[in-house]
C-alpha cells in the first residue's frame, strides 16, 4: 500500500476558544510566516469575520495561497520527529 501523505498545520487560531475576534486575528498575524498552514475550525464564532480580514492582509504582505495538495512532497521526502515532511 501507498503511505498517506502527511501535513500538519503550523499556525492555531485556537479560534474554537472563541476568545475573540481581535485575539484570533493577531494571533494568525503575528504567527503567520512564509510556508505556514493556518488552521480555523468550520463552526468557530469569529472565523467568518475574521477569515476574509486574515487573506486580505496577508496578500497585502506579499503571501499567495495554494490548495494542501499543493504543498505535499510525493516522492523523495523524509517525515521528521515533529511530524514534518522534509524534502530531500
């Protein structure tokens, strides 16, 4: 059988709290770094606000976004101790 391709997100919104929408956005701001995979939960209370505020600031900064399937390495890669896939 086929191994699974593995990702994990690197950036929590921790937005299932529901702390609030100002909290939930700086943590995603400051946080956020070329590379990263943001997680948001579908049912969380500030999301949908926030989510539309969240892309367009970082595509003012220069980010794109592409799907997960994107970024999962198929051939030639190593899963490291912290559940990352490296490239080889």
């Amino acid at each position: 059988h086929d191994a699974l391709p593995i990702f994990q997100w690197d950036v929590d919104s921790i937005d299932w709290k529901e702390q609030g929408a100002e909290i939930e956005y700086n943590r995603i701001i400051k946080n956020a770094k070329p590379g990263s995979i943001l997680l948001f939960h579908n049912n969380a209370k500030y999301t949908p606000q926030n989510l539309s505020k969240i892309l367009q600031y970082l595509k003012d900064q220069g980010y794109t976004f592409v799907k997960v399937s994107d970024l999962i390495y198929k051939k030639n890669y190593y899963i490291d101790a912290a559940g990352k896939q490296i490239q080889k």
